[in-house]
C-alpha cells in the first residue's frame, strides 16, 4: 500500500511546488502573490518575489530571503541599482572592469551615487572571495534599503541554478536590511533590463523594484515539524493498513457466527437420569426450574403410593388364600389409567452420554441443546461457542443456520459428482477391498 502511495505523493508535491505564481495588477498598484507551495515554503522557510513594477507585463522573479538581516513583512518599493554603477573595490588587481560581487570592500567611482534620502535597492552577485552577510553589509553601508543577491553562472561553478538560503556563519544583529537570493538566469534578466531602461535616478540607469514575501509564525521549527512528518508518515501508513485489516477480520468472524435469536430458537432438554426431559425453544432454558422441581417432587410419591396399594393387594389376596386354599390367589390386573407403554426406540443422537466441548459425562440436571444435526451439548458451552465462535457444529460442522435437508442435499450432490467422475470411479475400484492387491496403495493421489 505504501508503495503505491509514494508515486502519487511525488507527482502531487511536484505540481504542487511547480505551480505559477498568480500577479495582477489593479488600480491602485501591483497585487503580487509569491512562488511558493504550501509543503516546500513550510519545509524551507518564507519565500519572496522581485517584480519590475514599471514593466507592463510586471516581470517577476522567484526569490529566497536571507536568513539574517531584517524579515521582508512589508513591501519594500523603491529603485534598484547595481553596486558596479558607482562603486569600485578599493584594493583591486585586475586590469579588467570590475565585477559587481562587493567584494571587497568598495569605494565610490564617479560622479553619480544614489540619493540617500531616496529608497534604492542594491542588486549584487554572488562570488568574489566574500560571504553573504560581507555583501549586505557593505550595501548597508552605502546607504541601500534591501539588497538583491543573484547566483553565479552554472556553467563556471558546475553547481544547478537554484535558489539558495544566505546565512551567515556568525553574529549578524548589526545587519538591519532585507536581503534576497534569485537565481542567475533572473539576475542576467534583470540586469539586461536595468542596462536597457529609460528610467533614470542620480543620473544611473534604474528600475522600480517591488520586493513581497510571504511569512508565517511558525517557520522557525517548520523544519522539526517536517521531519517529524516524514518520520511518522511510514507509521501512519501501516496503522492505517492494520486498522482496515483488523475491520475486515472483524466482518469475516461477525460473518462466521450465529445470531443468537437462531441459537436460542433450537430445542434443548434436561438429563433426568433415566431420560431426556423435552422442552419448547420457546422456554426460557436459563430460567429457575421451580414448577418443573415441584413436578419432579411429587411425581415419584404418586408413583410409589400406587406401588404401595398394589402391594397392599396382593398381600390381602395371599392371606386370602392362605385361609381357603380353595381361593386362587388374586393378581392384579394392570390400570386401565396406566396402561403398560412399550419401551419406545431411541434415536442415535439420544445415546449420547458425554458433551464433546468439555468431554464432561451428562449428569442428571445438566441442561443440554440439541442441533439440527441432532448432535448434544452443554446448552451454557454450545451457545457460547455458536454465538462467539462459529456457527458450525463442533462435531460434524454443520451450519446450525442452514436446515438439514439443505446441506443433506448438497452432500448428496458433491456424492453424486463424485461419482459421475471416471476418474473418481476408477479410483474407488482400485482403492476398494475386493480389487487390491499387494501393489495397490494405501493411500490413492485423486489429482
């Protein structure tokens, strides 16, 4: 299950993270919502947008923020202007023009420089010898409000062309600007754009830059919450595997037991000690036998007391007789009211002395149910194996839900089958005691 859950999940966060970013733009400004995906800007922190306001279409680009320096809450709008426009490195040995790394530390070149009472961004490249936080830091200090960093040329480095996030490897708290990463391909964009412009400010080329990014309050342990994600997911997967399989077991053995309506509707009777006592299965088998305690009772003091009349009359006759040999002795006459019963055959099942669940002998009170596959048992141990068990007799395994004449007629024609099968019949000859012989098998392979 998890393995074919994993390919969906994969193709899921890969539309997911690969969705376009909506822009629109109204009357009164630009509406610009950033890249981001609900699981990797949860996974990775905030992510941000650099957008050319005064391009009809807006042009927009996917950024990072840093990790350091002050968090992008509002919109930052203000004009973008690479450092190389008006800056040098201070100490440089190469014969070539200077690149735009702000590394390291800068100097002013030139007659221009951007207005410090203007809100300009600093747009920088990664590389140069120097880290992140060395680069923001010297645009602090030329007086920009939020600096733009873009990646170095894949080609040369070897490295893919991704957002990266800027941290920095020791104290930052004298850092009070934004800062945000794009990637190289953005950055030659946007530069082109820049060289390209009519706009103008101090006298450089510019543009108008709208800085957004979006945050949540919990991205500083998103990343514990991630991996905790990640390590239970497996965990989830297979609880939720055992739960559906424990809910079908639990469908099977529901399926696999008697109703106990059916169970209580079956016959049941009581060892007397001689016989078996019948009772309805509309009595209640569980109830306190008083009234059949009280027949019980009394029915062997009327037996007896006719006993001791007819006894009382043949003593009277003999004494008779013993007066006047001529008197025949009386024998008495068999009751008109109790007229002499033959005793009646039992039943195969009626011999059955001893309970096959607790293989316990019956005992003169034992109650006991009686199956339709005529089969006895303790009534208290059939009926709880039929209701919580199986509705199969523990003996011959008939279904006690089914009528008898059912299942004989299915037995019937799995025999008749049998025997219609050649093979069958062949193997019953050979198996049969009037055909073998000293090579015939004991045990014949119907397959």
């Amino acid at each position: 299950m998890r393995a074919n859950l994993w390919p969906i999940l994969c193709f899921v966060l890969s539309y997911v993270s690969a969705a376009p970013r909506p822009v629109s733009v109204t009357p009164t400004g630009v509406s610009i919502k950033s890249e981001r995906s609900w699981l990797w800007g949860w996974a990775w922190g905030a992510e941000s947008t650099v957008s050319v306001v005064d391009r009809s279409p807006v042009v927009s680009f996917a950024s990072r923020p840093a990790a350091f320096g002050a968090e992008i809450n509002d919109p930052i709008l203000g004009y973008v202007i690479p450092l190389s426009s008006f800056t040098v490195p201070c100490e440089s040995n190469f014969s070539a023009l200077p690149d735009n790394t702000a590394c390291p530390r800068l100097c002013l070149s030139g007659p221009h420089q951007p207005d410090s009472n203007e809100t300009w961004i600093a747009l920088v490249q990664r590389g140069g010898g120097c880290e992140f936080v060395s680069k923001v830091r010297e645009a602090q200090r030329l007086g920009a409000r939020a600096v733009v960093v873009g990646g170095q040329n894949p080609e040369i480095t070897g490295y893919p062309d991704t957002l990266v996030n800027m941290f920095s490897p020791g104290d930052a708290s004298d850092v009070k600007i934004a800062a945000t990463f794009i990637k190289y391909a953005d950055y030659v964009t946007l530069f082109k754009l820049i060289e390209a412009s009519n706009t103008s400010h101090s006298g450089m080329r510019t543009l108008s830059l709208l800085i957004t990014a979006e945050y949540s309050a919990w991205e500083w342990y998103s990343p514990i919450i991630t991996f905790i994600v990640i390590l239970l997911l497996p965990s989830v997967l297979t609880f939720i595997t055992l739960l559906i399989h424990r809910i079908r077991a639990a469908r099977a053995a529901q399926r696999d037991r008697a109703p106990q309506d059916v169970v209580h509707n079956l016959p049941w009777r009581v060892w007397t000690g001689s016989g078996w006592e019948k009772h309805d299965a509309t009595e209640d088998p569980y109830a306190e036998p008083d009234a059949a305690a009280a027949e019980a009772t009394t029915k062997p003091a009327d037996e007896s007391s006719v006993a001791a009349a007819a006894a009382l009359d043949v003593d009277n006759a003999d004494h008779d007789h013993e007066l006047d040999p001529s008197t025949p002795p009386s024998v008495p006459e068999p009751s008109s009211s109790h007229p002499p019963a033959a005793p009646a055959p039992l039943a195969w099942f009626d011999n059955q002395v001893e309970c096959a669940i607790c293989l316990c002998e019956f005992e003169k009170g034992d109650k006991v149910r009686v199956l339709p596959c005529h089969h006895i048992f303790h009534l208290a141990e059939v009926d709880e194996w039929l209701i919580t068990r199986k509705k199969l007799c523990p003996v011959c395994k008939a279904d006690v839900t089914q009528p008898m004449d059912t299942q004989t007629a299915d037995a019937d024609a799995a025999v008749e089958d049998a025997e219609a099968d050649p093979s069958t019949r062949a193997s019953s000859r050979a198996a049969s005691p009037e055909n073998a012989t000293e090579r015939t098998p004991l045990l014949v392979n119907d397959s």
